[in-house]
C-alpha cells in the first residue's frame, strides 16, 4: 500500500537564493573598519531593499511640488505669478529649485541614488539566481520517511535496476536528475535518484529582475535621446518640425535641434462636436483633426485622421492632438487706409469653461501710431446682466469683445513678448467700453486711427510632438517583468528523491517528496500519481 | 557566506562605473567635432565656415511677399545675405533698421539680400518691409518649410537669423540671433575677398 504521509515540516533548505542574505548583520562600528570597510558597508547599506524603498518614497515625495508649484519649463508665466502673489516665499521656494524641480540637483540625486541601489541589488541576485538555476538537486537523503511526502513498497527487482526504473520514469517527467556518481563515497551499495522539477521559477525570477533592469534604463534612453515639443496650429497652415516653428521645445540631454523629423504637418480641418441636449450638454463628443503630411522635404504628401487617443506616427514621432480653440480673423487697416494685419489670430480659452477665449491683437505696422487690442471671442454669447456668457461650447452665436489701444508696443526695442499678451503700458485706450462685434463687423477707431473687421473665425488644434525611443523597449521590459514574476508565482520547486535497498531477496523501494510550501498546492497529488506510477513501473519490470 | 557575496557585489560596482564611464564618453562626443567654425571678433552669435567646410545652401523656390515667384538658384554667383524674420518677432524688428543700411551699403559691390518671412502673414509682413524701408524682397515661409530645409545645413533656433552664402553657394557665415552692422560687415569682408 502507499503510504502517505503528512508533512512535519519543510527541510527544503534553500541557501542558493536567500531574500535578503544577512546585510544588516554587520555593524560597521564593531570592528576595526577602513577605508574600504566603510566603502562596502555604505554600498551594501545603499543596496538594500529598505533603502531603496525609502528613495522610491522620497521621489514621489520629491515629484509633489513638480505638480502643486507652476513649474519654469511648462508654466514659466505661473512662476512669474507666483513672484508677484508671494514676494516673500518665492525667492526661498526658488532657491530650493522647487520652481524647477524635475531639474533640481536634490531631485537627480534621489533619482541616482536610487538607479545605483536598484542596480546593486538587481545585479548581483541575478547572478545568484543564475547560479541557483544550474544547480543539480542534492544527494538523496537519508531517511525518505521524514519528508513530507513518502511512500514505501517492496520490489523483487534488484536495488541498482529499480532505480534505473524510475530514473527513466522521473526523467520522462521532465526532472532533472543525480545519480550517485563518481562524488559518492558510500561505494556500490548506494542506489538512489534525486530529481529536482521547477526550475523555471528561477528563470522566471531571473526574468523578472533582468527585465526590472530593462525597465531602469529604458526609461534612461527615454530621458537622454527623446524630446517633447508643442505646436499650435490654426486651420489651414501648416508647420514644420524644426525648433525655429516650434512653441515649445523640451530636447533630452543628447538631443540637438538635428535630431528633429523633418516632416511637414498642413491642418486641412478641424470638427469638433459637442452634445446638444441632455445633462451632458455642452460635452464633447467628438474631436477630428484631418491634416495632410510629408515625412520629409519633397516627399509624397499623406493624409491622417488625428484624434484624440489616435496618435500620427512619423518619422519615429508621435504627433497627439491635445487641444483647440478658436482663432478670430482680423483685418486691420491704419489711418492711411493700408491693410497692414489680416490673420487668424489664436485665442486661448480660460477656465470660465464653453471657450470663452481671450487673446491680443498687435498691430505693429500700423502708422501713425502702432495698434493693439485685447479682445473676448465668445462662441456661442448670450448677454447677462451687462455680462458676456458663452452658453455652448460649438460656435453658434460668435461674438468678440474688443477694447483698442494706440501708442507704443514695445516691440521694436528688440525684446521678446508672448503673442498671448500685450503691454499697454506705452498705449493709451481708444475705447473706453469693449466694443461687441459679430462676424462681418467693423469698429472704426476714433480719430480716423484706422478700422478693425472681424471678418470670420477658423479654429485651431495644438499638437504635443514626442519621440521617446525608450517607450517600445519600456513595453517588452515590463511584459517580460510581469511574465517572469508569473512564472516565479505559479511553478514551484519540488523534488523527488528514490531510494532502493535490498532487504533480504528483494528490495525496498523508498520514496520521498517535496516543495516550497508558500505556492499554490497540488503537490499531493502529483506525488501520489508519481508514486503510483513508480510502483507500477516497478511491477512491470517484475514480470519481464 | 560573505566570501561569496564579495563576487555580485563588485561586479555590480563594475556596471556601475561602465555605465557612469559610457555617460561621460557620450557627453563627450556630442560635444565634439567644430569642423573649424571660428567666431567673429567679439561676437558669440555670429560664425564663420571656412572654405572647404561651408556646408551647401539648399536650392528652393517661393513666392515672394509681392507675389512673384523667385529661384534661389538665380543668386548663384553672387554674395548673398538670408535673414530669416517675421513681423511678430521683436529682435527682427529692432535689427531691421540695420540690415537695410548694410543692404544699400553693399548693393555697389553686388551683394543680395533676401528675406525669408517665417511664420507671418502677408498684410503684416508688408506692413513691416514699408515701415523700415527693407530695400530687398522676402519669400513667404509662412509653413517654415525653407527654414527647414537651411536647418538641415545649419542649426536655426529660430528668428532672426542670418546667414551670408558664398559665390558658390555656400553657407560661409551665419549670426544666430540679432545681427549687428559690425558682425555683417566682418563677415562680409571675409566671404568677399574669397
């Protein structure tokens, strides 16, 4: 009969891959240490799992002002907003490179600190789980019995054919095997196989870390070879990627101005649909930007249908679209009857929400004295209370709003101004109340200073241009880390050991089993089915 | 036990340092390679190419701000200055007043200037060439698609830029950023003479 017995307890001693092999054990105070003590003390100390947690922490900690405080590279206006709102704190705040902070000094150095620990862990467990996967499973021991799984029948085979039997049957199960060999030193009476099954849980393991790697410097290559860059484009124009027609330009630290596509975008048309009715009302449905590009100069023109979520792919780039607005049309004549600006001129909407947009108008050409105007478009306007309120975000009722100033623009003494803004402080106002205009509409300017028609309005879309050649390698890094950490969860370690003996004419066949007691079970069972099998194996050649 | 941990341990110390060594190595050679470009005298913006490094001024043709059409090519023999401009664009208007000085300046020694509006539009372009009496055309480049054919040749970060193409059309020189007359006039004297 086989005879199974419960577990007494898991001997399964497992010094080829311990978790965290004895690190805090040694005080560096104890003993004499030198240089080089305190060297490997420090690296050890900088290696552990406990110190790199708390460096991961301190980088979500870190990242917390990047997202409360405007930031210089995104948001340098906010900044500047910032100093005005709190002229005491923000130099201190500044100081600290919390205005800056992806850039910060204290931020790289949390973010080396915590590469070199992540490294100096992963690399050398790697090894170790490399070494533990070649291993042989150990001799068999002595007494079967005390495993937790055992079985025991006779045979009338001889010992050394019976554990031939079932080293054939275990290596039919994909086990790998140790015979006693040349290392034994128990002479010829030792029959016994030890079979060892599961070793793609090291491999797995393996996986996991080397990919977790993969990861770290995926992200790196991302950093230091891509670029991010924005663009605004109104309907009908296009751009070419290069920094001089590009808004915003955010190149990693190996990346110059060389290094961009130089594909051409043209913006055929951009529709924008909204929910009419309902609570939803007012909410987006759909965004649909249709452009036309070249891959390169004098390359055959393509078409794409840009939508949110639906990235154009060119050149190794990825051109999203991420926002739009709406851009009224200017023409400006001056006091000489010359136009001298007539262009679609981007608004940008602010938070008082249906696209009620604001933007200047600068009109630097314009004699005697140069023109600008600060200017409201509201797209769908209702008027409350001596308010304009935009009701719909779609552009059923447009309407600007303009005041109109003359004097000095500031422009010509060389320094640079947003197009967003305008310095009245050298203009006197024309207006004295925002004049209201709807499409097709003129305001003449007092004393015969010119006239400006709001002749139309077409909208604009802008567009977030990246190339990150990390991202693909980031994606296969972080599959594979999850499939390794499958394969270490799911396939255990588990070893057979079979022991024949003679006892008087015939043979004692002892079996014993175990596994890692923390996986999933079943175990159990396949040792009972092993065993059976064994047994029978084991008559089968009985009767030969 | 430690014996064995010794190994790992400087082995990892060892990618480490490569990966540290490599970062400097990369810096390094991103940062090299000048081909000889020399700076004029007391300007941090404004090169010039030595013979036999100017890199070749891309062919093209465009409309100009007055609406005819205009081969880059035509220019081939002369001394011809580009400035990249727009009439949004601040420095380009405080550096104007200097380019057309120069421009009538070297007009008896057969020197051609041309301006490539980058990012305008007509009215305002116009507006700008008539207020400061630029005496030479521009193209339109409204889609920046010349701007990105010269940044294959030569860095332009953005506007104003200027550069001075040689007889044979080749770049010679260039001004990254606001031209003065005495950087022009440097530069000018060099590709002249050549």
């Amino acid at each position: 009969m086989t005879d199974v017995r419960a577990p007494e307890a898991d001997p399964f001693e497992s010094p080829a891959e311990p978790d965290e092999p004895g690190r805090a054990h040694r005080d560096p105070a104890g003993g004499a240490l030198g240089l080089a003590g305190w060297l490997k003390w420090g690296w050890r100390q900088l290696t552990s799992m406990r110190i790199a947690l708390v460096l991961l922490f301190l980088l979500a900690l870190g990242s917390v002002p990047g997202s409360m405080l405007p930031q210089e590279g995104t948001d340098p206006g906010g900044v500047q907003q910032y100093y005005t709102s709190h002229p005491a704190l923000a130099p201190w705040l500044n100081h600290l490179g919390l205005f800056n902070v992806f850039a910060a000094p204290w931020f790289a150095a949390i973010y080396l600190l915590l590469f070199a620990s992540l490294v100096g862990c992963v690399v050398p467990r790697t090894f170790r789980l490399a070494g533990s996967a070649r291993t042989l499973p150990p001799r068999a021991p002595r007494n079967l019995t005390r495993l937790p799984r055992s079985a025991e029948y006779p045979t009338t085979l001889a010992p050394a054919e019976a554990a031939e039997v079932a080293a054939t049957v275990l290596a039919g199960h994909g086990f790998r095997l140790r015979r006693p060999g040349s290392d034994s030193n128990h002479g010829d009476d030792e029959h016994w196989v030890s079979a060892e099954k599961g070793y793609l849980r090291e491999a797995g393991n393996l996986l996991f870390h080397l990919a977790l790697l993969g990861v770290l410097v995926s992200v790196a290559l991302g950093g230091l070879f891509g670029y991010k860059a924005d663009r605004l484009l109104v309907q009908g124009t296009s751009f070419s990627d290069t920094q001089s027609a590009l808004d915003e330009f955010y190149p990693g630290r190996f990346v110059t101005a060389h290094d961009l596509g130089p594909f051409t975008i043209t913006l055929n048309r951009f529709d924008a649909s909204y929910i009419t009715s309902g609570n939803q009302r007012g909410q987006p449905s759909s965004f649909d930007a249709r452009v036309s590009y070249t891959a390169q100069p004098g390359g055959p023109a393509r078409t794409f249908d840009l939508q949110v979520n639906r990235p154009l792919p060119v050149d190794g780039a990825k051109v999203y679209l991420i926002g739009h607005g709406y851009a009224p049309v200017f023409k400006v004549t001056d006091s000489r009857g010359q136009v001298v600006y007539d262009q679609a001129t981007p608004f940008i909407s602010g938070t008082s929400g249906n696209f009620l947009s604001q933007g200047v108008v600068k009109v630097p050409g314009a004699q005697p004295e140069q023109l600008g105007f600060t200017g409201v478009f509201v797209p769908t306007a209702i008027e409350v209370g001596g308010v304009l309120e935009s009701v719909f975000p779609a552009a059923d009722n447009p309407v600007v709003s303009l005041i109109a100033y003359a004097g000095n623009l500031g422009l010509n003494s060389g320094v640079t101004q947003s197009v967003y803004e305008m310095n009245t402080a050298g203009m006197h106002q024309l207006t004295s109340a925002p004049q209201l205009l709807q499409p097709g509409q003129s305001l003449k300017l007092p004393d015969g200073q010119g006239t400006i028609t709001f002749t139309g309005y077409v909208p604009w879309v802008s567009l977030a241009i990246t190339h990150d050649p990390g991202q693909l390698p980031a994606l296969i890094c972080g599959l594979a880390a999850l499939g390794g950490l499958l394969l270490s969860f799911m396939v255990r370690r588990r070893r057979v050991f079979v022991r024949a003996r003679a006892s008087g004419p015939g043979t004692t066949v002892q079996i014993g089993g175990l596994a890692r007691t923390d996986a999933s079970g079943g175990f159990e069972d396949e040792f009972a089915s092993l065993a059976a099998e064994l047994r029978s194996a084991h008559s089968q050649h009985e009767g030969e | 036990m430690l014996k064995s941990r010794r190994r790992p341990v400087f082995v990892a110390a060892a990618v480490c340092a490569a990966a540290a060594l490599a970062v400097v190595l990369l810096t390094g050679l991103a940062g090299g390679g000048n081909n000889g470009v020399t700076h004029v005298a007391g300007s941090n913006s404004a090169v010039l190419y030595p013979a036999g490094h100017r890199p070749a001024a891309p062919d093209f043709t465009a409309t100009t701000l007055t609406g005819s059409k205009l081969a880059f090519s035509a220019y081939r023999g002369q001394v011809v200055v580009v400035n990249f401009w727009g009439s949004w664009c601040a420095p380009c208007r405080q550096e104007a007043p200097v380019l057309a000085v120069t421009a009538q300046q070297y007009r008896p020694d057969g020197v051609s200037f041309l301006g490539v509006d980058v990012r305008d539009d007509t009215a305002s372009a116009l507006a700008f060439t008539r207020q400061f009496g630029v005496p030479y055309p521009s193209i339109s480049d409204s889609g920046s698609t010349i701007t990105l054919d010269f940044t294959a040749v030569v860095p332009i970060a953005g506007t104003p830029t200027t550069l001075v193409i040689d007889r044979t059309g080749h770049i010679a020189g260039a001004v990254f950023g606001t031209a003065t007359q005495q950087e022009l006039t440097d530069i000018l004297a060099q590709v002249m003479h050549s």
